[in-house]
C-alpha cells in the first residue's frame, strides 16, 4: 500500500506516519509539504490514498481536488484540518474529498477513516452527515456562494490580514487579493473590511 501524507508541518507529518505504521507496517509512505508538490506525486506516481492538510503555502487542497480528481478519478483523498467541520467539511467534500476530520481525532478516528475510504466509501462523521442532510442551496448563508479561493480571502480579512499579506501566503499579487475582495464584498453584500470581520462573527466563521 502506498500512503501519500501533505503538510507543511513537519512534525505533524511525522506524527501522522508513526500513526500509520503503527497499523500498516508494510505501507509505503511518502511525504510532501505543499499542494505543488502534492500534485507532482500524483501527476507522476501511483497512490491508494491521500491524506491532506486543508491550508497549506500557495494553493490549498481545495483548490487542487478538482485536479486530482480529474487526474486519479479514484484515489481517495482524505482532509485533515485544524479547522471545525463546519467551516470546511461541505465545501471538501464538495470538492472532491471522500472525507474530513479535525486534527484533534483520536488515531483510532483516523484508522478508522483510512480503512473506509480505502473501501471506496466517503468517510462523514455523524455532524458533517446532519449538515449534509440540512443543506439547501436556495437557502444557504451567504458566504456558501462564495468560491473556495474567495472563502480562504475572506476569513484571512476577517481575521485582520492585508491584502498583502495574504498575496504572500498564496503567491498572488496584491492586485489579485484585490479582486478577491471586491466579489466577496459584492457577494456578501456588505462595502468595509470591518463589515466581513462582523459577518464571520456572526457567522461563527472565526
């Protein structure tokens, strides 16, 4: 079995992999630490599953599932990430994810999630699973029309970065950050930075 792990902490990388040896010996695993690099390995090797951090320098793996999906239609990929499901579960497996969970699980939560998208099932906690059965397009918040590039902008706003600032984090000129702020504005239907800070307050976004 061939295990590829992407973060970009290395000491999480490791933790994640004392994990999995500790259940699967005989696995083959490899490590990555950003989405590039992430989609390299998938471009050019064969895998049978994929377990990712959510935010990671430059592109994130929202941004990247639609082409790993493209890429290996069949490779499960599996979220961790320090943020709640809430925010972020729907949009993941949305976009391709087969499952999502916080990085504060128990190792035998990710055992666990490891052997059920292995089956070739999608792996959804009992929350995320609620959240699902309750989503609505027509009526959904918002933020939910916001694409994932424009969600990761908007709580990096609310959250008191410069346009600058997150240009940095993603490799993309202030200009483009720029852009990214005006739709999520005109989507949100608000006109301040201090308006979207009061929105993902609201909103429990941060």
């Amino acid at each position: 079995m061939r295990i590829l792990i992407a973060d970009d902490h290395s000491i999480v990388r490791r933790g994640l992999k004392d994990i999995l040896r500790d259940e699967f010996p005989w696995a083959e695993i490899t490590e990555v630490g950003d989405a590039a690099a992430l989609m390299v390995k998938i471009i050019r090797e064969s895998w049978d599953i994929v377990i990712s951090d959510l935010s990671m320098p430059g592109r994130t793996v929202l941004d990247v599932l639609p082409e790993i999906r493209q890429q290996a239609p069949s490779l499960p990929v599996l979220i961790l990430s320090i943020y709640p499901e809430e925010q972020y579960a729907i949009r993941a497996l949305k976009a391709g994810a087969s499952g999502y969970l916080n990085k504060d699980l128990a190792p035998d939560e990710l055992i666990n999630a490891v052997r059920h998208v292995l089956s070739g099932r999608k792996y959804i906690t009992p929350s995320v699973a609620e959240k699902l059965a309750d989503f609505d397009d027509r009526h959904k918040p918002a933020h939910e029309q916001l694409s994932n590039r424009e969600f990761e902008v908007m709580k990096l706003l609310a959250a008191g970065k410069s346009v600058s600032e997150i240009g940095l984090l993603f490799h993309l000129s202030a200009t483009t950050i720029s852009t990214y702020r005006a739709r999520i504005l005109k989507k949100l239907h608000i006109k301040t930075n201090a308006e979207i800070i009061q929105y993902a307050i609201a909103h429990q976004l941060i």
